[in-house]
C-alpha cells in the first residue's frame, strides 16, 4: 500500500528505496512477532508510518485511510443544510437575532429575541461557546427538537425543525458606507462568488460609485478560479494575477482576460488573521499593482497547492504540489520547515508596479496596520453579561423600529439602569469613555431583531476602526 506513495516522489536512489522499504518490513514483522501487545499491520501502516512521512513534508499534506476518503467524498458530495437562523452566542445562552424568510425556523415561527434553552434535549446554558458553535452545527445535520423561551411568556415552547437546503451567499453584506463609497463583504470564495460580487457592485452603483471597500476579514478561500474572476473586475488585461511553482508545476500563471472591462473606483481591501488562500491571491494581487490600498492585520499566510491523489485499497493522498506566488514574486505561503526552499525567493523586499517596497515571508502585510478596537473592562462585561440583546429583546417586543431608528440619550439612560439592576455598575469615568460606544452597540442589537442583521452590521461598520481606515486612505 505504501509502495505508490514512494514512487510518486521517486526522489531517493533506487538502492536506498529498496533498503528502506526492507527495513520498514522487518521492523513491521517484528513488531507483529515480539510487540506486549497485538499490532495490526493496516493501523501501523496507515495510522504511523504513512501519516509519520508526510509530516516531514509539510503540515497540509495528509493520508486518507479507506474511511476518510469515503468521509472525504461524501463532503464533497454534501449540500449546505440547517435552519436558517442568525444567533447571537454567549456562554451557556443563544438568542436568535433572525429568522430568514421561508427557512424551517422562519416556518415554525421561531422569532427574533427567542432564547434556545435545549437542543435534542440536551440544556445550553452550562456549555461554553465553543461546544454550543459544535453543537449546533451537529444539529443541523438531522431532525432537532428545541426548547424556547419567549419573552412575555412564562410558558416554554417546543419546536421540532427539520434541516432543508439554505442558500448562504459568500457575498454576503452590501450597503453604502459612506455618500457614493460602497461597502462588500465576500465571507468565502464558492463557484459564483465573482459573478455575485460583479452583482454586489452593480447594485451599489458600478461605474458611478466614487470607491468601494472590499471585506474579505475572516475568509478563508475557497475556490481559486473565483477568486480570479474577481481580479479581473479591477486590474486591467492582460495583468498578471499569480503564478504557481513547484517540482512538476513550473511558469503556470493567471491573468486578467484581454477582454475584461474593470471598475476603475478606488478601492480599499480589510484583511485580518484568518485571511486566507483564495482572498491572499486577491489581495496580494491588487497590492502588488497599486490597485488597492490595504488595511487590517497581516494574513494567514496560506499559499499552496493540494493535489488529493487517489491510491489502491480505496485510499488516497492530499499532497502539498506547489504554491502559489504573487505577481511581484512573492510567496503568500509562510515558511514551512521543509518542502518550499527550493521555490521560495529568499529576498524579503519586493516592488509593487509603482516602485513600493512590499515585504515577503508569507501572508499578505496591509499598507496601513490597524487592530480591531480595544476590548475595555466595560465592554468585556456588558458582551458576556448578554445585556445588549436582552435588552433589544425587550424594547422590540413593545416598539416599532424603522430603518431610521437612533438610540436617544434618554434610551441609553435607560440601559444604565437596567445593566445597574443586573450588577454592572461602573464608574463614572469608564461609562464616559465607552458611552458613544455603548450607544452603537445598543443600536445595532435592536436593529439586529427590530428589522435584520444587515441593517445591524451597517452600524457596527461605521463604528469599525479597520473599516474606518480603509475610508481613510481609499483615495
């Protein structure tokens, strides 16, 4: 079974491949002869050795046994299902900030401001965010039956939800953050992301917007082509996109087609950690032609190219090809310990079209560094105490929202009083500094369930320093 795996790379003389691969087989028989305990020859092949030599390579490239590539297709196989609800999570608390028009959640007449207390009979309010996020993630896979709270009713509800089809658009916020300057946010790169995002920008304008912020914070890839579609709608034809390097991949590249037509706006990029793959293609591309200033925090730093080779017996291999590199010469994979020396250019200053030295060493680095705003005491407490959203909860059962909606002064005092009832009562001085930040975040939550969570995000937008910056020096 190993065999295939060891000539595919073929790298060592053929005397050493006989003699390690007879070492291999003696220590395997006398492990299976003399070992205290019995040892199955299919774990000690799958479960060690293979998994022990591709570690040497790189951290990416995996074995499947016979399970996980059935496991494996069966993914790729699968469509998107749940119930089509936006949550607000907390320890040991999720509310629903949103059910989506004629999802299984909107049917059952789950509300906004509806507080799940059980999933399948199993209570929330002692598991901690990570272990609800994996719970109800495992819930959407079959029937769940829920136990809910609603506001003004002593009695519980039960609800039994069965999963459907539920359309999530990687492109998934558009709005107008500013007179004339659009603002996208594009959460994954699927097959029709470059077509929605061209239909995102016609929406806000096109040719007549005066510049447009592209969000691409916490997305992980997905899907290169998509990803190259989208350069195409602002570099010019005939640019250079990537390039892509590796033993058996040499001088492959992407360009934009001689027949695009692209916005000419400017445009600002926010990138962050969990930038990664397909969006550090994008980015990294729009940086090297001056196309796009970028802000946010370095990224990811994920730039290969994984080839899932099927083998014998049913299994098969994900192995790290190549990588992918940006148009300056840049390698958007960070270091790893091994596999990439022989491609990765070992300058660490490069030169965008314009003469601007950009750095290397993997990930993309932003024109201008700017960190997500600072996490006070204050505002540490009112998010974990849930305040915000038991407070909108309550305001949107006895108030009619508008999308002109403001949190008055008197509103706020109101709040005060209400987290002061709940044990939060801060000094004077602490609720000045983050008063005109209390008062926005109160302000989304109630716009969150008074109308949606679009319309929520468009106020967290004008309060984000990161966004804030990119409107700074879109010009």
């Amino acid at each position: 079974m190993i065999l295939p795996f060891l000539l595919f790379f073929a790298a060592p003389p053929q005397d050493d491949l006989e003699a390690n691969l007879k070492k291999l087989t003696q220590i395997l028989v006398i492990a299976q002869s003399e070992a205290a305990d019995p040892v199955n020859s299919e774990n000690a092949i799958y479960q060690g050795a293979i998994p022990g030599m591709l570690r040497k390579l790189d951290p990416h490239s995996v074995f499947f046994d016979p399970g996980q590539y059935e496991q494996l297709k069966q993914m790729e196989r699968s469509e998107q299902k749940g119930f089509g609800t936006i949550v607000s999570l907390m320890p040991g608390r999720v509310v629903i900030l949103q059910a989506m028009a004629g999802t299984p959640s909107s049917k059952a007449g789950l509300a906004p401001g509806d507080e799940i207390l059980a999933v399948n009979n199993i209570a929330l309010n002692r598991l901690d965010t990570d272990q609800l996020m994996q719970l109800l993630g495992a819930a959407r896979q079959q029937q769940a039956s829920l136990v809910v709270r609603r506001p003004g009713n002593a009695r519980l509800l039960q609800f039994v939800l069965d999963p459907e089809l539920v359309n999530s658009p990687s492109v998934d916020r558009i709005f107008m953050v500013r007179p004339d300057v659009g603002y996208v946010r594009v959460n994954a790169w699927e097959e029709k992301t470059g077509r929605d995002l061209k239909a995102a920008i016609e929406k806000l304008g096109g040719d007549n917007l005066k510049g447009l912020v592209l969000d691409l914070r916490a997305n992980p890839g997905g899907a290169v082509q998509s990803a190259v579609e989208a350069a195409g709608l602002f570099l010019k034809p005939g640019q250079k996109i990537l390039s892509v390097k590796g033993r058996s991949v040499q001088g492959e590249s992407a360009e934009v087609p001689k027949t695009a037509k692209p916005y000419t706006f400017p445009l600002a990029v926010i990138i962050n950690a969990k930038t990664a793959s397909a969006s550090e293609i994008l980015t990294g591309a729009l940086q090297d032609h001056d196309r796009a200033v970028v802000v946010g925090e370095t990224s990811y730093g994920k730039g290969l190219v994984q080839s899932v080779i099927p083998m014998s017996g049913n299994t098969a291999m994900a192995l790290t090809t190549a990588f992918y590199y940006t148009p300056s010469g840049r390698s958007i994979q960070k270091p790893l310990e091994t596999g990439q020396l022989e491609f990765a250019p070992s300058k660490e200053e490069y030169h965008t079209d314009s003469g601007r030295v950009v750095r290397g060493g993997g990930g993309i680095q932003p024109d201008y560094a700017v960190t997500p705003a600072l996490q006070t005491r204050l505002r540490v407490a009112l998010e974990v105490s849930g305040a915000f959203t038991s407070f909108a909860t309550e305001y949107t059962q006895k108030n009619k929202i508008g999308d002109d909606f403001q949190v008055a002064p008197a509103l706020l005092d109101d709040f005060k009083v209400y987290v002061s009832e709940r044990g939060i009562q801060p000094p004077v001085g602490e609720w000045s500094v983050d008063r005109d930040w209390i008062q926005s975040r109160l302000q989304q939550e109630i716009l969150n369930q008074g109308l949606s969570v679009a319309k929520g995000d468009e106020v967290e937008a004008q309060r984000d320093p990161q966004v804030r910056a990119a409107l700074e020096h879109l010009k």
